[in-house]
C-alpha cells in the first residue's frame, strides 16, 4: 500500500507502484502457501495467473513435499467469471471457485471445464466454510490471499486471517474513492483488530512489514 494507505487508485487500476523486490516477496509468500485464494475483481482487474517462477521456490516446494504451485482459489458471489481469462489458460495447477447458484448457468458450463465449482445455495460465499473445504476436500493447511481489498475485509470480520504482509510503498495517492487495505466501506469493522509487528525490513525506499493478527477467532469445525 501507499504510505496513505491506499492499494490501487480511484479507477482500480492494475496495481504496479511497488518494486521488483516486492513482487520477489510477493512470490516468496505464495509460494509457502498450499493454497492461494483471490477475489473476482482482482482477478479480472490484474489478470494474473497465479504461478511461480522457475528455480529454487519451486524446489523448495518439492523439498516440503508440497506440490510444485499451490492450487488456485478464485472467490466470487455472482460468478460471471470471464473464462478467457489468462488463469484459465495454464494448467500447472488446479483452479477452484467457490461461488453461488446465483452463477449463471452459461458460466458454469463454461468454468466447469477449467475449474471445479463449488456452488452454495446461499446468496454469499461462507468464507469459513470454503476453508474447511480446502482443508477437507483439497488437503490445504496454509492459505495465502493475495486480496482484494473487499475478500481481506470479509476474512478480516469473520477472524480468519493469522498473519499479514504488508508492505509499504514511497507513494500518496489521496481520494477517498481510492481503496485502502480493507476496502471503501465507510463501516467500522464488527471490532478492532489488534496486529503485533513481528517483522520489519526495509529495502531501498520500501518498508517489509509482517503483522501477526492477535485475537484471531479460530472456527475448527
Ligand atoms: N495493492 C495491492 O496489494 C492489491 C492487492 C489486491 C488487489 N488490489 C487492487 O484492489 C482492486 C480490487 O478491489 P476489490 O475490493 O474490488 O477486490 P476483490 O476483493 O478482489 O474483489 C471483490 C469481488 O470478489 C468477490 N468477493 C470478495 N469477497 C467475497 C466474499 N466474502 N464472498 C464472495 N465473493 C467475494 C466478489 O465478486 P463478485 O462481484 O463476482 O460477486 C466481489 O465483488 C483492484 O484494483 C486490485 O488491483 C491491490
């Protein structure tokens, strides 16, 4: 994010006002995950697809008996998801989408052809129950999410993040139509959230911050 707190601007523009180091660190933490999960717009915004760069990430996986990139999780209630996306268009590891009926059926004809569907009857996606099923059904034990903004706010409230990479970027971009970390909602969140700094570095003009989310409330159902 901005040293304003922002972490894209007024238009949701693609996000690139962080250094090569940053994005290096960005790698580094996907690739300890078994799992990374992001939201629709981001998806559709950034267009990425959530892969890894060849050499020592990818052996260290292997050497963790993890398999070669984590499995990608897509999050989205209505689930007008564009199957040209370029994530539909590599096969090196598993997609999952975890949406609602309210996905029209056009969209699951073609989504089910690159991605295994999980569809609630619910009008929302129940965050904790998409963890348990990557848990149960997808042998994941570690998550990594990578937003956006609205997806980080929603895991937020329901206590369901341990530990956030932040890092901050020598920029201000102002307006208070440019998303911060947890969104554009102008409510409160249910309570505060106490984060304990466990790491701090910087490199060049950036701050590496790790935060440790105190309070987290664990639902192990
Ligand atoms: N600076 C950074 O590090 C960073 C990181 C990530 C993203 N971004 C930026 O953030 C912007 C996008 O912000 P955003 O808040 O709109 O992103 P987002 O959280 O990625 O996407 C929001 C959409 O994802 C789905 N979603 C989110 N939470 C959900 C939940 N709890 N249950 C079910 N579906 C859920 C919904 O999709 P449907 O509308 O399909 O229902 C929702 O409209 C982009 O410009 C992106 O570049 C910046």
């Amino acid at each position: 994010m901005t040293v304003d707190g922002k972490v894209t601007t007024r238009n949701f523009s693609p996000v690139d006002f962080t250094s090569r180091e940053d994005k290096l660190h960005l790698f580094g933490q996907r690739a300890l995950a078994d799992a990374v999960l992001i939201g629709h717009s981001t998806l559709k915004r950034d267009n990425v697809r959530l892969g890894l760069p060849q050499g020592e990430l990818r052996e260290r996986r292997t050497k963790r008996r993890q398999t070669a990139y984590p499995i990608r999780v897509i999050v989205s209630n209505k689930g007008k998801i564009d199957n040209r996306l370029k994530i539909f268009q590599s096969d090196f590891s598993p997609i999952v989408i975890f949406s609602t009926k309210r996905m029209p059926r056009k969209y699951q004809q073609a989504l089910q052809k690159v991605a295994a569907l999980h569809l609630s009857d619910a009008q929302d996606v129940d965050l904790a129950a998409m963890l348990r099923t990557l848990r149960d059904k997808y042998k994941v034990r570690t998550v990594a999410c990578e937003g956006g903004p609205l997806l980080f706010r929603g895991l937020l409230e329901r206590g369901l993040i341990d530990q956030l990479n932040l890092t901050i970027a020598p920029y201000m971009f102002g307006g208070a139509n440019a998303p911060t970390l947890t969104g554009l909602s102008k409510e409160f969140l249910p309570a505060s959230v106490h984060c304990a700094l466990i790491d701090m570095r910087v490199v060049g003009e950036e701050c590496f911050l790790t935060y440790r989310i105190k309070h987290a409330r664990r639902r192990s159902k």
